[in-house]
C-alpha cells in the first residue's frame, strides 16, 4: 500500500466533513432568515420569475437562431 494513501484519505474524508457542515450552517442561517424576515420569501420569488423569464428568453433566442440557419 501507498505510504500517502492514509494521509489523503483522510484529508478527502475531513474535507467531505467540512463540505457537510458548511453545508448546514448555511441552511439553517437561510431558515433563519426566513423566519424573521417576512419580505424574503416574496424576494426568492421574484427571483425566480426572473430567472424563469430569463430562461424563456434564452430559449427563444435560440431557437430564433435553429429557424434562421
């Protein structure tokens, strides 16, 4: 076996662990938000009718592009 092959497994498996918990502190400081903020569910859905229009748009675009070639 590796001499390494501990050592990074190891590394890989604390930086899995880190993902992880990063991961869930910005979850429950989103959830926090949520809570106390009354507007901000109202912002994330108008971002995503944003972001929905923007897609259309794209999509429309290209396929101005397949129909004129």
């Amino acid at each position: 076996m590796n001499p390494g092959y501990p050592a990074r497994m190891l590394l890989n498996i604390t930086t899995v662990i880190a993902m992880i918990v990063i991961g869930w502190v910005v979850w429950v400081t989103v959830q926090r938000r949520e809570k106390s903020d009354e507007s901000f569910q109202r912002k994330l859905e108008e971002d995503d009718e944003r972001a929905r229009r923007g897609r259309e748009d794209e999509a429309a675009y290209r396929r101005a592009q397949r129909e004129k070639e």
